[in-house]
C-alpha cells in the first residue's frame, strides 16, 4: 500500500534490503514485501526472500513457519511504510502540499511501475483470490491511504473528502496498471501531471 507506490510503496524494490537496519524480521518482511512485487507471491521460494535479506535461508523458518506468514508480514511491511510516508508528508504546511507530494512521489516511482505494477496495488490483486483473510489485511492499509488522503482534502475544506480521496487513489491504481501493462512510465509522469492540476483547482 510508496506514496502507497512508495507505500505504497516507499522504498524502491531494487534497492538491497541489506542496507537497512533493523532485526532480521524486519529485514525478511521488507524482503517479501520486494520480491513479491517482482514475481508474485507464488513464483517466490524462501531462498529469493532469504537472498535479498541477507539472511541465511535456514533462519528464515526461525522467525516464519510458513510462506502466507511472510506475505502477512509483507503486508505489515507496506503498512509501516505508509505510515512512515505520511508522517513524512504531514511535515508540510498545506494539505494540498502533502497531496501534490503524495502524486510526485507515485510518479517518482514510474519506472518500476512501468516493470512491475504499483508495489502494494499489485499485492493486493493477487490476496483477493485467496480465501484466507490476507485479502482483508491488504484492504486495511488500502483504507488508511484513503483516510490519509481523506484527511487531506477536510483540511481542504471540501465537504466531499471522502469521494475525493477515492477519486484519487483509484486514478493512482489506474495509471499504475497502464503504465504497467504498457510499459509506458510516461502515463504515469502525465497523468501525475494533471492529478497536481486538478488538486491546483481543488484549493
């Protein structure tokens, strides 16, 4: 859930998880969260995961039994990482200055998103066709995006902040699948382009 790219992204998926600090739970989840993005949570093994944390793979049952504990934590990791995006982003002064930032920040990221989709977006497609609750943990760091983003446009002013954080978000779900599906990140920069626009016309 960079941004959600960031959250929803927020940290590049090609970026070693090595260099992070932090335990090695942290570690492994960030790892997940990384290489689920690349290759789906059925073509990765324990091994990738282990490899990009820097963990050898025989720890990684120390800290997670199964597989679907890993994609949990993952989720865990997106949701930390929206939390941490927002704290950043709740620094500047205007709440239109925090949503224009939130938009740069997905469209910072369209590369990765022309390779692989939106991070958290991504991962949230795939739990829904499974029937063993994940989906709803991944709907719940999708809802505090939108409450985020919801917030944004109260402080707006705009009685109708609820469908405008919906609006939103779901335009940012939009061109991440476009830009993915036509490997084309320049959707992405001008689609971002005209969200500023339209949040410029909004204040």
């Amino acid at each position: 859930m960079s941004t959600l790219s960031q959250v929803t992204d927020s940290d590049s998926p090609t970026r070693p998880v090595r260099r992070r600090g932090g335990a090695k739970r942290e570690r492994l989840a960030n790892a997940a969260a990384e290489v689920f993005h690349r290759q789906g949570v059925e073509k990765t093994t324990l091994n990738d995961i282990a490899r990009l944390a820097d963990v050898p793979v025989g720890n990684v049952y120390y800290y997670f039994k199964t597989k679907d504990q890993l994609v949990e934590a993952a989720v865990g990791a997106h949701r930390a990482r929206l939390a941490a995006l927002t704290e950043r982003l709740d620094a500047l002064p205007e709440p239109a200055d925090r949503l224009k930032a939130l938009i740069t920040g997905w469209v910072d990221q369209r590369e990765t998103a022309a390779r692989f989709g939106c991070p958290f977006g991504t991962l949230a497609t795939e739990l829904d066709k499974r029937d063993d609750g994940l989906d709803q943990a991944a709907a719940e760091v999708m809802r505090a995006l939108i409450a985020w983003v919801s917030g944004q446009f109260t402080q707006m002013g705009r009685p109708d902040a609820q469908d405008l954080a919906v609006e939103l978000v779901a335009a940012y779900q939009g061109m991440s699948v476009l830009t993915n599906t036509l490997r084309d990140p320049g959707i992405m920069a001008a689609r971002g382009a005209r969200l500023i626009a339209w949040i410029d016309g909004l204040a």
